[in-house]
C-alpha cells in the first residue's frame, strides 16, 4: 500500500475536568478513515509512540496516543535508561484499572467527535504497559480488534485492585485480539502467555497468541536495544491485517 501523506498535532482530551496530552495524527487527504488508539511504554508518549502513530497515519488510520500518566506526571516522556525505566514502573503502579478505562473510553469519545473518524468501532494497540492496557480495556464495546504487545503483569496483577488480574476481564473482550511475545522476555514467563492463552481459548475469544524465538522485551520498538528487526517487522504485519479485517468492513 502506498502510504499516505499525514498531519500531525498536539491535542487534548477532556475527561471530567482532566486534560489528557495526546499526539493525533491522521491523513491528510479528505475521507473518513478508522481509528487507532495507540498505548505507550512505561516511557510515556514518547518519540517511539509517536512514530508508531504516524506509522498508522500513513497507512489509512487517525491514530491517537493519549498520555495515561496524566495524573501523576503530566508531559512525561522519557528514554530507555536505567533509571528511566525505575520512574516508569513507579509510574505505573500508581495506576487504577478504573481510571485507565475512564480515560480509553474519553479518548473514543473524542475520536468519534472528529468528522475523518468512522464511528464504527476503534483498534487499539499499546506496547509493554500499553500491552497490558489493551488487554484490560479490550472490554470496551467500541473496541473491535487489540493488539497486545509483550503485557506483562496480565496474569498475575490488574492496576490498582489488590489480589486481582487482568486476564480475569477475558470473558468481557468484546473484538479480536492478538498478543505477541519474545520467548526470551525476562518480564513474562512463558507459563504466564500459556494462561493468557487457554483463557482466550476457554472464553472462545477470537485470538492469536504470537510468539517469537529469540525476542526480548521490547522487540518491536527500534530504539531500545533488545529491538528484533525480524520480528518487529512480522508481528507489523500481523497487526497491519488485524485491523484491515477488523476495522474496514
């Protein structure tokens, strides 16, 4: 597909008196395209985001990353240092499931308010946290196709209710979802994706369960160093057919 030329700009979103920070990008051409909802690292709405999004642009999408460390940190944005990551994972363990829908919801509500946006339903897509909150919010009825990359915690934890996970929301995933880990991510055990896996299946969930040799955390984003050029560019792909099958009809 040729890509498309794009425009880019800073917005806000209002949710209950909070403005979200967030970074939309779409075509420029005249037309009404379907909308992706893209979720950052623990790294905020950072360069990678950002070209994650005009990447989507590019291919047909009004693509949009909202800020979901609003609360805590507003213009949060950072690198992949050390210490970087200690800020983010601080970050977000203050995170609450409620507030994480609240705002994944205000975001489709501002999407929907924009006359190039089919209000037929949105994708979403997030990385790392972002992985692990598209799983959570899958259970939003606008929300037509996830793709979930390397969300770890999805097993074992749900952000801010003590003693639950998030997986157990896998009977109120509304659209098809695909998830996509390395083999040798540090962060999630393979025995986590195997539960992940059986609870889509059990809940016959419309899914696929990607898992890739040899990538580590963080494989698909080019400017960490665990980045997999081999994977990244399949799991693209992958994601790239999800939402035309998904999004376009």
């Amino acid at each position: 597909m040729t890509q498309l030329d794009i425009t880019t700009e800073a917005v806000l979103i209002e949710n209950n008196g909070l403005n979200i920070d967030s970074y939309l990008a779409m075509p420029k051409e005249d037309g009404v395209f379907p909308a992706v909802i893209v979720i950052q690292e623990i790294f905020g709405v950072n360069d990678h985001i950002r070209d994650v999004s005009r990447r989507f642009a590019q291919q047909g999408y009004v693509a949009i990353s909202p800020a979901i460390y609003q609360r805590l940190a507003p213009g949060f944005e950072t690198g992949y240092t050390p210490e970087s990551i200690d800020i983010g994972r601080k970050y977000k363990n203050q995170t609450k499931a409620s507030e994480l829908l609240s705002d994944i919801q205000a975001t489709i509500d501002y999407l929907y308010t924009l006359p190039q946006v089919k209000k037929t339903g949105v994708g979403t897509i997030g990385f790392c946290f972002g992985g692990h909150v598209v799983y959570l919010v899958s259970t939003l009825p606008d929300i037509k196709a996830t793709a979930s990359f390397y969300g770890a915690g999805i097993a074992n934890w749900k952000p801010g209710e003590e003693g639950k996970a998030t997986v157990e929301c896998t009977p109120d995933i509304k659209g098809k979802l695909y998830a996509f880990f390395g083999t040798e991510d540090a962060s999630i055990p393979q025995e986590q994706v195997d539960m992940i896996e059986t609870t889509l299946r059990d809940n016959h969930i419309p899914h696929q369960v990607f898992r890739y040799e040899g990538a580590e955390h963080g494989f698909f984003c080019d400017q960490r160093g665990s980045y997999n050029s081999e994977a990244a560019q399949d799991a693209w792909q992958k994601v790239l057919e999800l939402f035309k099958t998904e999004l376009f009809r």
